[in-house]
C-alpha cells in the first residue's frame, strides 16, 4: 500500500540537519530549500550588523551560519561572499558579540578553510586580529593552535615561501604598530603613568607576533633570518614584556616554564616499576612503562640544554654591529626606568652578540663598570656578561680598567672566600679571551693567592696562572713559568699573537688521513665480503704487462738494451776493510737523504670529495685518540710529550666545541666549585619540620589501621614475630619440652574452658 508523503517544505524549513544531509547528497535538487535559508540568514545578519549584542536571534543565527558553512561548498556562486560577512562581523563587532556567537563564527571560518572555501591567507588574516581581542582563554588557545597548524601544514612537504612571506609581513606590520610611543617603564611612579587605551592593544599586537614567531622557530618551521628580524625588532619594543620575550629568545631561556609544566604531566616511574615488579606481569603494564620512560627521557633531553643560548638566531642577525649598538643606547638612556632584571638581560645579550660577532662596542664596558661590586645584587650574571663580551679584538687599553676595578672589588682579604673565588675566575676568563689586558704586577699580585687555604681560591689562581705559563710566560716571574713556559722562552716561541692579528686559516685537517685509511679499511672489508667483484683498479692490472709508449726515446732504450748510468766521477770511493762500517756508513748516507729531500704534503682525496659531519668529526677525534695511544705505547715519542697530546685530545673531546670564543660561560663556571655549609640546629630542625609536611603522623602504622582505636600490637602479637633462634632458648620453650603428659592435659584442658568463656 502506497504511503501518504507530506510536502517537502513542510519538515525541511525547521528540520535544519536533515536539509544538510539531502543537500549533500543532491545539491541541484534542494537549491530552492537553501536559498529560503540563505535569505532568512541575510535578514538575520543586517539585524546582526545594526544590532550586534541582538540576543533573541542569536541561537538561530548560530544555526544558520553553521548550516551555510557545511554546504557552501555545493553552492559556491551563493555563497562567495559569505566569508567575507564573517570576517567583517568579527573584525568590526568582535566586542559587542557575546561569547558563544564568537566561538561560533570563528569554528566556521576555520571549517571554511578545512573545505577549501577561502585561503591560508584569507583564515590567518582574520584571526591574527583576535588574538589580542578575545578574553576568553579557550578560544584563545584555539585561534593560536589554528593558526600554527595552517602554517605547519603549508609548509610540511615544501617550504611555501609565498605564504611565510605575507606572514612575516602581518608580523613585522604588528610589531611596528606601537614602535613611536614612549618606553614603558617596569620600575618606580612611572610603571602607572605611561601607556594608554591604544599603547595597551599594540603592545599584545606585538606580544602576540613575537610569541607565535618564537613558536614556529621552535618547532622548526621557520629558520630563516627574516624570522629572527622579526623578534630582534621587540627587542627594541616601548612596552617592557615585548621586549622581555624577544631578549628571552636571544638568551635561550624562554621554554624553562614550559619544561617544569610538562614534567608534572610525567607519571611517577618509580612507584610504576615498583607495582610492575610485585603485581602481576602484564603486557599493557609493560607497555605504559615503556611509554612513560621514553616520556621522561625525552623531557630530560629538552631540559638538558635550555640554558643554552639560540646560538643560531644569533648567527641569523643582519647587521649584529646596529643591533649592538641599539641595545647599549637603551641601556644608557633608559638606565633610570628600567629594573635591574631587564637590564641584566640585555647586559647578557650585547655580551652574547658582542662575542659571536666579534664586534667592538666600548662604552658597554664604563657602563659596566659601575656594576662591578661584591654587594651588588645578581654580580655573578653581570660577571658572565662582561665575561662573554670580550674577543681578541677587543682593545686591551678598555679593559684594562674593568680588570683593575675587579680585583680592588673582589680579590682582597676584607671579603669571602667565595668572592675572591668569583672574582679570580671572572678575570681568568677575560683574560682567556684577551690576554693583553693584564698588567705584569697585577698578575703577580693575583696568583700569590695559589697558597690560600680555600679550595676555591687555590683552584682559581693555578688555573690564572696555567694561562699565562701557556699565553704569555714572559709575563710571570722566573719560579713561576714551569718547564713548558721556561722551554717556551728559551726557544723563543710564543702562542700569543699581537693585538690585531689572527691565526693563519687551516690549510687542512688535522689527522685527516686516519679517517681515510679508517674507510679505506671498511671498504676493503665490504669487499672481501662481498667477492672479486669490487676490485680496485690495481688489482685488476695485477699480473698483465704494461707496454710504456711515454716517448720515442725510451721505446728505443729499450729495445736496444742500453741502461743510462749516472757517472760517478764526482764522487769518491771509499774501501773499507771491515763490513759494519759500511752498513753504518750507507744507513747514515740513507738518512741524511730523506732528511734533506722536503717531505710533499699529501693532499686527502677524502676533503675534495666528501662533505664531513659532526660524526665524522667525531670518529676523527677517537681516531687521533687511539693514534696517540698507540705511539705512547710503542715509545715512537717522549712519554711528556704524548701525555700533553693524549690530555689535548680528551679535553677536545668532552667540549662541546673546540672553538673557545663560542663556548658560552654560566655562573657556576664563576663561582667554581663551593664546599657545603655546616648547617646549624635551626637550619636542621626547619628541614626536618619541612619533611614532615604533608603526610601522616610519624612512627610505626604497624596493626593501627584495621583497629578503630589506634594503637600499636600487643606483646602476643610481637612474640610471633620473633625469630625462632631467639625464642628456642627460653625458659617457656625448655619447659613445655619438660612437661609431662598429665601436665599437657591440664594445660589443653584450661585452654579449652577458657575459649568457652570468651565464646559466650
């Protein structure tokens, strides 16, 4: 029997997600049911755009706008300028739309992008605007992750230089919005007094920009110098937090929140292996515990090096000797505004630049200088500043004065151990870099300090003194130089160069032949593995005769027989009656020979025809290690002098970098190593009160749980514990072994009443 159908329009005009379905499924069939509410959507949104804080219709705009974005891609001739009526919604009324109508009109703008309705550019230059705007920290997290993962994805299998560019360009455009107000300051009546309605939104214009630009070099998305002249302009920004997050991106030290947020997101390990150890053995068990150690690994990698500075951002700079120059002016000119914190962070990033670039900014070192006491708070990252700035092109007659003033201030016997620690090592690294700043008489003055009880102390005048016994031992006095300085001396070598000049450039690579014999010897393997097939050249020529057709004249030499023979009339002939002498004399001959013909330097195939890698390095290192070895151990060199070339190259193998102007200090490079203070009875009893914080009482919980009223077990419980060793010995043991049977009965007998008593 047929079934009664209803009219079409009857259910379709309210019944919103079953119209979306048939659009779908049949777009030209359904065109008119759509238009209906395309044009229901248009009344709504000109009362929208009159009245934009409309609440009544705000439920069925919603669905509507919704509805459009599903099937916009079936009609996309009605529907071309529906993005651009949510743009101009969000943009121009973003502030008057209640929170669920923005979280709405955003979704669909981002489903109008994941469709292929608009374009990257189009979705990131809607909602690179709200960022600053929006309030609530949900969608906020929502517009930053969108955004990130649009560009993520464009750039996942080709760089798409034409979107990074229009990007970068919204990027620098918001950070140079606010760059004409007046500096913010963070300290004193001013913090109040500076920044307006308009200097607040530029300035979270510019927070923002700065940090989804730090969060694309992070996850290795952008690595381009236009990217770091994005954030090396913050570092110039009126509005101090602007500035603070550029400078911490330079420094390195920008992920250090985030590191400590994901480590409490790490279960416990230990209380995890624990339970897979005494439960049950089971493979899902094993698998998070897998999961979890690959997870705390890895968190440890990422906080292993987070004190390390953005070395090659750095590197990225354009124009380090402008930028240089730019911070010390902000550090001169708003000295009075800004807190010790902000201007120790730019003292750290000129003296990092300064030092990567080699670059020459004096009056860094008179505005440092004033900093340069015992008592000023947080001296020691002052120290690693000031430290970190010098090179070897830095004028010694500038430091020469910082020098002084750091050991009038720091080494002398009216301060700590500690301090005079600090100071000496701080020295020592200045002069590390700049050994010409030093006087002769301050030098000396310095390392008396060798014989100092503290351990501190002692350790940081050797290591002055070592110095210059390997830079400059002309410097010191006489007892003072050691063999290598007196040696050094007296053959009149020296591994100081003048003031202006550098090193001659590496004609090559040291040691480079062991790694090519180190191949040679892998590829001879492979091929004794694999046959005669990969056999060289020579080999294959082995056992055939070569016909030499250099020159007529030796085809004719040859063939008539004649050898040319050098004439010997200039020569005496010497007889002699005894053979040794003879052997003696030749192998004297022999040698006199191969030390008078100049030894060609041989030219490795390997450096013209192979890319070296780190790993490469590193195999060249061990491999110069076991060298040196070997010749120690065979007695080819002097024991002193293979012991300095093994200590060379296990130091050169533990550093990072063999490159001593890049290896960036610490404070705990300054401070040294430092013995732990006795603690006395207050600091004692504050740590022990402190362990006790947090869990229950103290003592035994032994038989106190399953009681109501907690005690502790009784004597018979305790007497069933005990070893049996003990108990064997006891007068009750000795005299239930002596008792008689009639003795036994009573005994059961008064046990079996007494149990009768307790049961009733």
């Amino acid at each position: 029997m047929d079934r009664q159908r209803q009219p079409r329009g009857a259910f379709l005009a309210s019944n919103i997600p079953q119209l979306q379905n048939l659009i779908k499924r049949d777009p030209p069939a359904y065109k008119d049911e759509f238009l209906q509410q395309w044009n229901h959507y248009e009344s709504l949104r000109l009362l929208y755009q009159a009245k934009p804080d409309d609440t009544d219709n705000a439920d069925r705009f919603k669905e509507l706008v919704t509805f459009i974005s599903q099937v916009s891609q079936c009609y996309p001739e009605e529907t071309k300028e529906f993005p651009r009526h949510l743009e101009t919604i969000l943009l121009e009324s973003y502030g008057m739309l209640s929170q669920d109508t923005r979280k709405s009109l955003v979704h669909n703008l981002v489903l109008l992008r994941n469709k292929g309705v608009i374009t990257s550019f189009e979705l990131l230059k809607t909602l690179f605007p709200l960022l600053p705007r929006t309030t609530s920290s949900h969608l906020r997290a929502f517009i930053r992750k969108t955004i990130l993962t649009d560009i993520k994805t464009a750039n996942q299998r080709t760089k798409n230089h034409k979107l990074n560019r229009v990007v970068q360009a919204m990027l620098f455009g918001m950070v140079e919005r606010g760059m004409d107000a007046e500096v913010e300051a963070d300290k004193g009546k001013r913090r109040a007094d500076v920044g307006g309605e308009g200097q607040k939104r530029a300035g979270g214009e510019a927070l923002w920009a700065i940090m989804l630009t730090k969060e694309l070099w992070k996850k290795g998305i952008w690595n381009d110098a236009k990217t770091v002249s994005i954030v090396a302009l913050g570092c110039f920004h009126p509005i101090t937090k602007v500035q603070s997050a550029s400078l911490h991106f330079f420094l390195g030290s920008d992920d250090v929140e985030e590191d400590s947020d994901e480590e409490d997101d790490i279960p416990d390990l230990k209380g995890m292996q624990h339970k897979q150890q005494v439960g049950k053995k089971t493979k899902s068990m094993d698998r998070k515990v897998e999961r979890t150690l690959k997870a705390k690994k890895k968190a440890e990698k990422g906080r292993k090096d987070h004190h390390q500075p953005n070395f090659p951002a750095l590197q990225l700079l354009h124009d380090p000797q402008s930028f240089a120059e730019k911070l010390n002016d902000s550090l001169h000119r708003y000295d009075k505004r800004f807190s010790l914190d902000h201007k120790i962070l730019i003292m750290q990033l000129l003296g990092r630049v300064t030092g990567t670039h080699k670059l020459c900014v004096l009056s860094f070192y008179t505005y440092i200088v004033k900093y340069l006491t015992y008592h000023q708070l947080k001296v020691t990252s002052i120290l690693v500043s000031l430290a970190q700035s010098v090179h070897d092109l830095t004028p010694p007659d500038v430091l020469t004065p910082v020098i002084r003033k750091l050991a009038h201030e720091f080494v002398h016997p009216g301060v700590g151990s500690e301090v005079v620690a600090a100071g000496l090592n701080s020295i020592r690294e200045i002069c590390r870099r700049q050994p010409w700043c030093m006087e002769e008489d301050l030098l000396g003055d310095l390392i008396e300090y060798k014989k100092s009880k503290d351990k501190g102390v002692m350790n940081a005048a050797r290591s002055l003194l070592m110095l210059y016994r390997d830079v400059n031992p002309g410097m010191l006095k006489r007892r003072e130089r050691g063999k290598s300085g007196t040696i050094q001396i007296s053959e009149g070598k020296t591994n100081l160069l003048p003031y202006g000049y550098t090193e001659k450039p590496a004609a090559g690579v040291a040691g480079l032949e062991l790694l090519e014999e180190h191949f040679s010897r892998l590829r001879a393997e492979e091929g004794a593995e694999g046959g005669e097939d990969n056999m060289d050249e020579e080999d294959e020529w082995a056992g055939w005769e070569v016909d030499s057709s250099d020159s007529d004249s030796d085809s004719d030499s040859s063939s008539s027989g004649w050898i040319s023979v050098s004439s010997d009339s200039n020569e005496d002939i010497h007889i002699s009656d005894s053979e040794d002498e003879g052997e003696k004399r030749a192998r004297a001959a022999k040698e006199s020979d191969v030390l008078a013909e100049p030894k060609e330097e041989k030219i490795s195939i390997l450096a013209t025809t192979k890319i070296l890698t780190p790993a490469d390095f590193s195999l060249l290192n061990d491999l110069q290690l076991k060298a040196a070895e070997e010749e120690a151990k065979h007695g080819t060199t002097t024991s002193s002098s293979s012991k300095r070339k093994i200590s060379e190259l296990t130091s050169k193998h533990k550093s990072s970098s063999a490159n001593d102007d890049t290896t960036f200090l610490n404070e705990g490079d300054l401070l040294g190593p430092r013995k732990k203070p006795k603690s006395d009875y207050e600091s004692r009893m504050a740590s022990i009160q402190a362990g006790r914080e947090g869990r229950e009482k103290f003592g035994s919980h032994k038989g106190k749980k399953r009681k109501e009223v907690p005690s502790s077990t009784t004597n018979r419980e305790k007497q069933k514990s005990k070893p049996f060793m003990m108990v064997l010995s006891s007068a009750s043991v000795r005299s239930k072994k002596n008792m008689s049977l009639r003795e036994k009965q009573k005994r059961l007998r008064q046990h079996i009443d007494r149990a009768k008593k307790s049961y009733k």
